[in-house]
C-alpha cells in the first residue's frame, strides 16, 4: 500500500519547507520529497546564508584592516584572512540551520522522504531515487526552486569558470576575479573577495550596475566599489571565454563597440537562474509551462487540479516573478493555508522588498522615480545622506543615502531606496510604510530613535516635504 498523505511538498527550500510546516500547523498530514542530504534548499546550502556568512567575514576583515582608526593594536603585524577558519564558520552556520528544519519537521510530524521525487500520473508521486517508492497526495505542491543559468557558449567547468555554488566554497582567494552579471549575486561576491584581497572586474551588459534598483543606487554603488577597487565594465559583452593554463581568457566588447580582452584566475557567472524541472514529469502531467517555469495563477494553482506551485520554479500572472527566499515562503504560507481551505489573499508583489548585501548595503521596496514617472506619478522625492547622522560616524560607515519617491498630489510614498550602512534591516520600515499605504506627512511624524541608522528613514521624508533638520 503506497503511503498517503494530505500534502506532498517536492523540494524543501524555503518555498518547500514553509509550505510543509504552515500545512501541518493546520492539521495536514504532510510529506516532503528532498533529494539533498540536507533540508533548506539552496537559501541554505548555496545561497543567502553562505553568501551573507562569507560577507560577515568580509565585514569582520574590514575593521581589523582599518584597527590604527579603531585602536585595536596587531601585536604580529598585518591581518589576513585564513580561508580555512572561513569556511569552518560558515560551515557551521549553515549545518546548525538545515539541522533546526529537520527539527522542526520532527515537531510538525512532517515525514521527509529522501530521493528525487517525479509526478506520476494524478495525486501520485513517484520517488525515484533513494527512498524509491510511490506516495498517495490529495494535494501537491512543487518546490523544486531553481539552479544557476549559465550564457550561451561560455562552458562553465566548475573550477575556472564556475557559478555561485563553488563560488561559496573556493578554498583560496583568487589574485584576480571576473565577475559576469552585476545582480545581487555578482555584486555580493564582488565585495566578499575584493575585501578578501582579489583584484574583481564587474562585467555588465546593461548600462549601470544592479540595474534594477533605481539609478541613484547604482551610480552610488559604482561609486564605492571604484573607491575599493572594483573595475565595473558596464555595457559590455562577454564574447569569449575560455579556460587558458592556469586562468580564463575572457574578451568582452564594450559600449564603444572595441573589444578587450582580460586575464582571470577566475571566471564567476552571475547571470540568473533557471527553473528545475528536469525529470520531475510536469508535461507529462499537463501542467502549461511558461519558457521552463510552471505557470500558475494568484493563488499558485497550476493548471492540473490539485498540483500546485510556488517559489523560483514559478511564473506568475505573465510578469517577472522575484526569485527571493522571502518570497517563496510568503508563497509557501499562502498555498498553504488555500489547501487549508483557509481564506487565502494574493500576494502583492509591489511590496517585495529586495535587498543586495554587498559593501555598501542595498535595501529597496517600491517604486523607482523613473518607474513612477513613467506610470504618471508627478514625483516628489527627498534624500538624506548617512554621512550626517552620528550613528554613521560612530560605525564608520558613512557612505550612501535614504531615497524616498513619493506621489505629489496624494504624498503617498510610492518607493524608497537605501544604500548604506544596515540598509537591509532599514529596509523593513519602509515595506510597511508601503503597505499600510503610508504618505510622507506619516514618515514624517513617526519618531525615529536617536542615534540610530532610522533616522535617515525620517529626514528623507522630511527632505521631501522641504523640511529635512540636518542638512
Ligand atoms: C548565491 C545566492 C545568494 C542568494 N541570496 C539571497 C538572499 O540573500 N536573500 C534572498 O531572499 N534570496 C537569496 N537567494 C535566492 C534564494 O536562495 C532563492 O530564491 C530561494 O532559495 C528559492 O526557494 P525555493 O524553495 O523556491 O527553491 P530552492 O531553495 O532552490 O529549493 C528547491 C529544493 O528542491 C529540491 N528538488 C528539486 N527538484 C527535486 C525533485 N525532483 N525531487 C526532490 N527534491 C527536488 C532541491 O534539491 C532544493 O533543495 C540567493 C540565491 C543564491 C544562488
């Protein structure tokens, strides 16, 4: 007899995981097929959580190479990074958190089922390897996430040229690095490793660095990273790339058309990810499909009965779907809490924050000023500088601004944009003042703590009204 169950959930990342644990919160008896020796996706194992300990790390480097300023005497001279110890720690971080969700499947009675799971015809699905056998599922819910995309005609050999995955675990620093794509994961790793030592070129296709974040972000990160040292080729396409003796040959073709050419130790390919569907028998099944993705609707249905669909493996509503952690499990959350016949709202994708962790900090929600202005708004918009607050002074980190876009004729803030110091904790406010539909007046009375990094948030919206104190 197969074993049956309420919910099967393929793949525990964070759309997975969360989806698994809200379900049996509500009284599901729920399954997880996983095909990794560990619970939590690539959030855990590949992605935010390596990446976010590694740029602790470059954090922690930073204010040892900097200690004449702090008065931190190095009794045996210059610091340097012990990739080893690094790696040791990160280590640790990540296997102490796929271990609590383990934990936490133990308390939610969630059986993880371990192998690669396959649909098998309706409300069945197949494990194909490891725990080979056949579930029963009144409900099914994809979560199969996502794995790096590479770009046509560049062949990544995982050692010269590799993706994030062995960009996590090099177990030297390069002398010099490439980087291709100025996304959050490019510019992440380029501020872990340039800290770390490496000389890092950016290489870009579109005009400015994190291209979706509003301008004044971008030109403000461009001008950091030149401060530190990083190249940024902005506008220019990679035409070549090849493993060479010890390094890469790269040739990339800039916006004047000349072609450079460029020597790495290392080539990192950054330019997004692709779904993960192979083998997982989604056509088969008729489930429509959207360039590789599953297509669903608001409230993640695919258009199988009962199989439904949430995180990076998704396209929603034809637009483009953030493949954040936060998102897939709010996703996880919804689906959810709809197979619970609990009454489950749409998500509103405008008020996803999004948040890049290199040196200085991006955290953003909303609106650009040029994505309003392009949807009509008659903008309104007030800045304020780090630089001034004394909390930034005290951290040293005095780079970047608080941007607020607003609407004139109702003051309704539309977007706000931070680069600098915390400005992916800042970011939190500003998701709700969005939420809540809050106008800059609002920003404005709310009292800000003193001396906190906030107050940034507060006199950017005084600086809209005209009324910022200092400056
Ligand atoms: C370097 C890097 C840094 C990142 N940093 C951040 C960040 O700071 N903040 C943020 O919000 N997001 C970040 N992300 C993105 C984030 O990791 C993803 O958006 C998130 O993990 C997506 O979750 P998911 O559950 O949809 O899929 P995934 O986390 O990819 O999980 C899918 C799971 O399904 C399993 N699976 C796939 N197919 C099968 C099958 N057939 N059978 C069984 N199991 C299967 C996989 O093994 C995997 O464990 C980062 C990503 C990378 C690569």
């Amino acid at each position: 007899m197969p074993a049956s169950y309420d919910v099967v959930v393929i793949g525990a990342g964070t759309g997975g995981y969360v989806a698994a644990i809200r379900a049996s919160q509500l009284g599901k008896k729920v399954a997880v097929v996983e095909k990794q020796k560990a619970l939590g996706g690539t959030c855990l194992i590949w992605g935010c959580i390596p990446t976010k300990a590694l740029l602790e790390h470059a954090h922690a480097f930073k204010i040892v190479q900097n200690s004449d300023e702090w008065g931190i005497a190095l009794p045996y001279g210059a610091p340097a990074i012990e990739m080893r110890q690094v790696h040791a720690r990160k280590d640790k971080i990540v296997t102490g958190l796929t271990k609590g969700i383990e934990f936490l499947f133990k308390k939610n009675k969630i059986d993880w089922i371990k192998g690669t799971a396959r649909l098998a015809g309706k409300g069945r699905v197949e494990v194909v390897d490891g725990e080979k056998q056949t579930l029963e599922a009144a409900e099914i819910v994809i979560a199969t996430g996502s794995s790096p995309r590479g770009v046509p005609g560049i062949e990544i050999d995982h050692k010269r040229i590799i993706t994030s995955d062995e960009a996590i675990h090099l177990p030297e620093v390069p002398k010099s690095l490439v980087i291709l794509g100025s996304g959050a994961v490019g510019v992440e790793f380029a501020s872990i490793f340039r800290r770390f030592g490496s000389e890092v070129t950016i290489i870009e296709l579109l005009p400015r660095l994190v291209p979706i974040e509003d301008e004044a972000v971008s030109a403000e990160l461009e001008k950091a990273f030149k401060k530190q040292g990083i190249r940024s080729l902005t506008g220019t396409k990679v035409t070549k790339a090849s493993v060479s003796g010890a390094g890469v040959g790269i040739e990339a073709q800039g916006p004047d058309g000349k072609t450079q050419k460029l020597d790495a130790d290392i080539l990192l390919v950054a330019t997004g990810r692709a779904p993960v569907t192979t083998g997982l028998g989604a056509e088969a099944l008729g489930i429509a499909m959207e360039k590789g993705y599953i297509k669903v609707d608001s409230l993640y249905r695919t258009s199988v009965p009962h199989v439904s669909a949430i995180g990076d493996v998704i396209a929603i509503d034809g637009r483009v779907h953030p493949q954040l952690a936060h998102v897939s499990s709010a996703e996880g959350i919804v689906v959810a809490e709809r197979l619970a016949g609990k009454d489950a709202r749409p998500l509103n994708y405008d008020h996803v924050p999004s948040c890049t962790y290199c040196d200085p900090e991006i955290g953003s929600v909303g609106l650009t000023e040029a994505a309003a202005r392009k949807q009509g708004y008659e903008v309104r918009i007030g800045s304020f500088p780090f630089g001034v607050l004394g909390r930034a002074k005290m951290a040293g980190e005095t780079e970047g601004f608080v941007k607020i876009v607003a609407d004139k004729k109702y003051d309704e803030v539309l977007g706000i944009h931070m680069i600098g110091p915390r400005s992916t904790e800042l970011v939190a406010e500003a998701v709700l003042a969005l939420r809540l539909e809050c106008t800059v007046e609002e920003l404005m009375r709310t009292i800000h703590a003193h001396p906190t990094f906030s107050e940034a948030i507060g006199e950017a919206s005084h600086a809209a009204h005209g009324a910022a104190i200092h400056m």
